[in-house]
C-alpha cells in the first residue's frame, strides 16, 4: 500500500471535489477550498474565495500539502458565456496563481481541464498531440487555464475529463439529469450526434491519485475508454436503473436551442494515460454499476448532508 498523502483540493464542493474528497478520505489526508457550501463534511474544510487566489501561497505555507488538485471552476458554459470575465478569472488566473505557487514550493499539482478544447471536428479519437479549437467562451478560458499552468509549471498534470456521479445539489452531471427526469416519469431528449467518453467520478479520483503516485506530469486525457452518443448514454441509464428508456427521445444537438457552442465530437484517446499507469483504464459497465451501486447505497444523500445548516 502506497503512504497516505495531505491532498489540498481548491473547488471541494464541486462534482470531481466532493466524490474525490469521499473516495480518498479514507486512506488520504483531505483539505478542501470552498466557498462556504460545506458545513458538515467529514474532512478538513477551508472558507475562501478563490478569485483572489493570491493568498495562496499562505495556505500552502499553513496546511503544508503534498499536492493540490484543483478542481475549482466556472463549468456552467451559458454562465461562462454571459460572463467572460469571471470565466477568464476562475478558469485562467487562478491556475496559474496556484501552479506559481506550487512550482515555488515544490508541490505536485493536478490541473482538471476538460474535453471541450476540441471542434469536434474529427472523425477519430483526438490525441493530447491533437491542436485544440474551442468553441465557447467556457472552452477558450479551459484551454488558456491549461497554457497557463505548463507555463508556469510544466512538472504540473494536466487532466482533460468528462465525468458524471452524484453531486451536493443532485444536479450538476447528465447522469443524474437522466436519473431524475426518468424516476418521475418525464420524457427528456439524448443527443443522437454528440460522442463523448463518460467516466464515473470516482474512477476519475482514483486515476488522479495514481498519476500523482507515479510522478505523471505534463497533458493527458483522462476520460472513459469507449466513446458513445448523450442518447446512449441515458439509454444505458435507464437499463441499468430499469427505468423507461422509450421516455428518452433521440435528437440532433442541431435543434437544441443552447446558447454556448458545443463539439459534436468528444472522443478523446486515452492511450497515452493507459500506456504511462501501465494498465487498462475502467470499463464504462464497471463504472455504471458502481452509481447504481452507491444509488441504493444512499451515497447520493450522505453527501448532501455535508452541506446541512
């Protein structure tokens, strides 16, 4: 067994924070940043606004960490859209503050970026060495956010991910949309022509620890092995659930009325991350079965209650 590590993780209440803080709590030290969401967790929770993340270095100076996962982000792509500055400042300056800071002081650092970088214009599965062409304002500040940590700190990992799993609001992933459209019986739609490589958050947790314990640095995508459309997605959902998947209709993202751009193309290679661990990444199936599993476990409502009042 590896030795357990002090992990500081900036976005804490986030979709990727708080399964990653639930994952490793166990065997890890856990620090989170947050805003002032959780009040009630079972780690260690500091309340500080990010975006003026020059204090940083005080933290890292007081909590002493042995690496930081950012997982701190405007995700929101219509926020980022109607507000580009605050997108610019979340997503590009405050990464590059904390990676300036952890080069300084010698700490490993895991930036979490995201598939969006691409047009989605290829019809492959796009490489790290692929060049990126984002669409949205959302996209665009990710992808400067990733030039921004190299940079200052080319020893840092950059994880490009799609995830789904259960959040603090029971709203943050497509997973628990078609989870909770489908258990009150509403018809809801799955893009037909949107491909994407879905991994269950906590495979994602698992995998950015074991980068960290290999000494990993540099671009990689971190995403499930097995690409397949937004509809497929909640059909699989729903089988696994046994909910109706004829309440799913099958539409074009064409006709979508969405305000920020997206890729149609989301299919991101993971042989570079597979090749470096020296193992196979998580099947999809594997992945399912475990957010069912955590479902009837009652997972879902153990984390919400870190944020009771």
């Amino acid at each position: 067994l590896l030795n357990s590590m002090k992990l500081l993780i900036p976005g804490v209440s986030g979709l990727l924070g708080i399964n990653f803080a639930q994952e490793m709590m166990g065997k890890h030290e856990i620090i989170g940043i947050d805003r002032g969401k959780l009040n009630n967790a079972p780690f260690e929770v500091l309340h500080r606004d990010l975006t003026d993340a020059s204090g940083f270095d005080s933290i890292l100076d007081s909590e002493k960490p042995e690496a930081v996962i950012n997982c701190a982000a405007l995700a929101n792509l219509e926020d980022c859209e109607e507000n580009p500055e605050l997108a610019q400042q979340i997503n590009v300056d405050v990464p590059r503050q904390i990676a300036r800071a952890c080069k300084t002081k010698n700490i490993p650092f895991v930036h979490i970026s995201t598939d969006a970088v691409f047009d989605g214009e290829k019809d492959d599965f796009y490489t790290e060495d692929d060049k990126p062409n984002p669409l949205s304002v959302y996209a665009k500040t990710k992808l400067e956010g990733e030039w921004a940590v190299l940079t200052e700190s080319p020893e840092a990992i950059v994880a490009r991910v799609n995830f789904y799993g259960w959040s603090l609001n029971g709203r943050r992933s497509l997973a628990e949309f078609f989870v909770n459209n489908l258990m009150n019986n509403k018809s809801m739609s799955g893009f037909t022509d949107v491909l994407f490589c879905p991994m269950l958050v906590n495979d994602t947790a698992r995998l950015l620890v074991k980068m960290l314990e290999k000494n990993l640095h540099g671009l990689y995508h971190v995403v499930g092995p097995h690409a397949m459309s937004k509809y497929q997605f909640g059909v699989e959902i729903a089988r696994k659930f046994k909910l109706k998947e004829s309440e799913i209709t099958p539409k074009s993202v064409v006709f979508g009325g969405l305000i920020a751009k997206r890729s149609n193309n989301l299919s991101l290679s993971t042989r570079k991350l597979s090749t470096d661990l020296g193992e196979s990444l998580p099947e999809f199936s594997t992945g399912l079965s475990e957010f069912y599993t955590q479902y009837a476990q009652g997972y879902p409502q153990k984390i919400r209650s870190y944020q009771q009042f």
